[in-house]
C-alpha cells in the first residue's frame, strides 16, 4: 500500500495539464457561446473582448475565426485577416471544414479594404508607428497591410531626426515608400568649421584678400562712380533735348540761323548747348574713371599697368 503511493502521486500529476488544459478549452467555449450571444444583441465592442479573453485562454481555430468575424464587423481589418487566416490554415479542424466557405466569403471581403506597404530606410532598427502605436521595426520581414486609402506614416530611430510622410494604400494593391532619416544635427549651423579641402589645381588666387573678390564690399567705390556717371550722363541727355526743343522753337519763330544775336541769347539757347557740352566731357572723363576702378578693384593684389596714348587708354598687366 505505501509502495503504490508514488505511483499514484506521479499519475495525478500527470493528468493535471491536460485536466487544466481541457477545463482552459472548456471556459473558451463558454466565452465564445456568450460572445455570440452578445453579438446576435448588437454588440459587437463587448463581444470582441470576450472573445479576445477566449482566443488568449485558448487560441484555437474557432476562437481565431470567431474573433475574425467580428472584427469584419467593426472594420478593424488588419486584424480581421490576420485572425482569419490562421483559422483558414487549419483546414483539417471539423469546425473550420464546415465553414470554410463562409469563412473564405469574409476573408474577401476583408481583402477588398486593405492594401501593402513596403517601407525601405537606410536605418535598421527604424521604428514604424501609425496614430503613436508602433506596428512594426525595419527592416520588414514581410510588408505592411495597412487599410486601403491615406496613411500617416511616422518612422522613429536613435540619434536620427522623426521622419512623417502621408501615402497612399491602393485598395488591394501595393505601395513602397523609401526613406532616408538625417542625424539629428544634421540641421545644426556649423559657422567655425571650415570647408574641406577639395582637390583643384591652382588658380594663383591665394594670397587674393577678401576685399579683391569679384562682387565683395571693395567695389563700393565703382558703383559709386557708376552711380554719379549715370547720372551726368542723364543730366546731359535732358539737357540735349531741352536744346533741340528751345532750337526747334527758333526754327519755328526766326527761321533758325537767321535769329538775331539778342533773339539767341533771349533764348539761352548758347548757355543750354554750353552746359551740354560740358556735360558730355564729364560724362566721358567720369565713365573712364568707372572702367578703370572696376579693374583696379577687381584686379586687386595683380600687377596691373595703366596707360594712356594716342589710341587711349590700354590696361595691361599680370591677370
């Protein structure tokens, strides 16, 4: 009688997972009759929970086609096809054999609402969140199904900036979407650090102060003089035209040269045409003047030669 004492504890043991795992399968089918009670009532948020507990408890073919079902119901199709598939891949349960094809019909219908999404980062361990929930880490092992229509797409990593983007999920189509995330100081302004070097040949514009650059603050002197020479050189031109006018009136009045001497300087005929002329020469002298500081500043640092004969003025010089 002692000697079977043993025995008999090693026995009970053993029976105890299967007792726990049937008494488990027992209290998921009780949720799973409750749950399609509460569903034939109209509400399919309570009946979802009860079968989620009943799935988590036991997750058999039933309870993943049940909960599959119900998640049709309230359009979270993501997880509806993924719960039904599993149920589907079960093909030899009794319970799935018999309705099969009504399963098939639901696992359609959930198909139509969804489509692919393939995401390609140049960062591993890239985190994808939609709404804030992270749904999936990159790379992807298999692409996204996500619902048909415009996704917000939120990409995380470590030491690199958050990347949104919007895109759209064609309905039972596919979509790829390539990003590529920036340090996050990237967008830092880095005044100190010099440019690198980069390989050229010579220019001999080295020893080239900041002043002598082309377009730089040492040309505020020729825009200067450009400025005044514009200027003289309208003055000149108003003042032609003031004199064609008060000569044309002459003309008109007089017969022009046969205007008497005090009919001319009546006129001001002799002070306008003095002016213009005047005028003229410093517009000219002026516009040598600007050419030349162009190429004095423009040339600063150079060796350059200025001279001036019979032909003009030549500027010569080390370029």
């Amino acid at each position: 009688m002692i000697a079977l004492r043993p025995i008999l504890m090693f026995a009970f043991l053993s029976l105890t997972p299967a007792a726990a795992r049937a008494q488990s399968a027992g209290d998921a089918d009780a949720m799973i009759e409750r749950a399609i009670d509460l569903r034939e009532a109209g509400n399919d948020l309570e009946a979802r929970t009860l079968l989620r507990e009943a799935y988590a408890l036991s997750p058999t073919p039933r309870a993943a086609a049940q909960l599959g079902l119900v998640e049709q119901a309230l359009g979270l199709w993501v997880d509806a096809e993924r719960h039904l598939v599993e149920a589907i891949s079960r093909a030899n349960d009794q319970w799935v054999a018999r309705r099969r094809q009504l399963l098939d019909q639901s696992l359609s219908i959930v198909r139509e609402n969804l489509g692919s999404l393939e995401i390609l980062a140049n960062v591993e361990g890239a985190v994808v969140l939609i709404r804030g929930t992270r749904v999936a880490t990159l790379p992807l092992s298999a692409p996204l199904r996500l619902p048909a229509g415009r996704a917000e797409i939120e990409i995380r990593a470590n030491g690199h900036q958050t990347l949104t983007f919007s895109i759209v999920i064609p309905v039972a189509g596919f979509a790829r979407q390539l990003v590529e995330l920036q340090p996050e100081s990237a967008n830092e302004a880095r005044p100190m650090t010099p440019e690198p070097d980069r390989e050229t040949e010579p220019t001999g514009d080295e020893n080239r102060t900041p002043e002598a650059s082309a377009g730089g603050p040492s040309f505020v002197w020729s825009w200067a003089a450009l400025a005044v020479t514009g200027a003289a050189g309208g003055v000149a031109i108003a003042l032609g035209v003031h004199t064609v006018s008060v000569y044309d009136g002459l003309s008109s009045s007089c017969g022009g040269a046969g205007c008497s001497e005090a009919q001319l300087g009546a006129s001001g005929l002799a002070d306008v045409q003095l002016a213009t002329n005047a005028l003229v020469v410093v517009t000219g002298a002026l516009t040598i003047v600007t050419v030349l500081a162009f190429v004095l500043e423009g040339t600063a640092g150079r060796i350059v030669q200025v001279s001036l004969g019979p032909s003009g003025v030549r500027v010569g010089g080390t370029f």
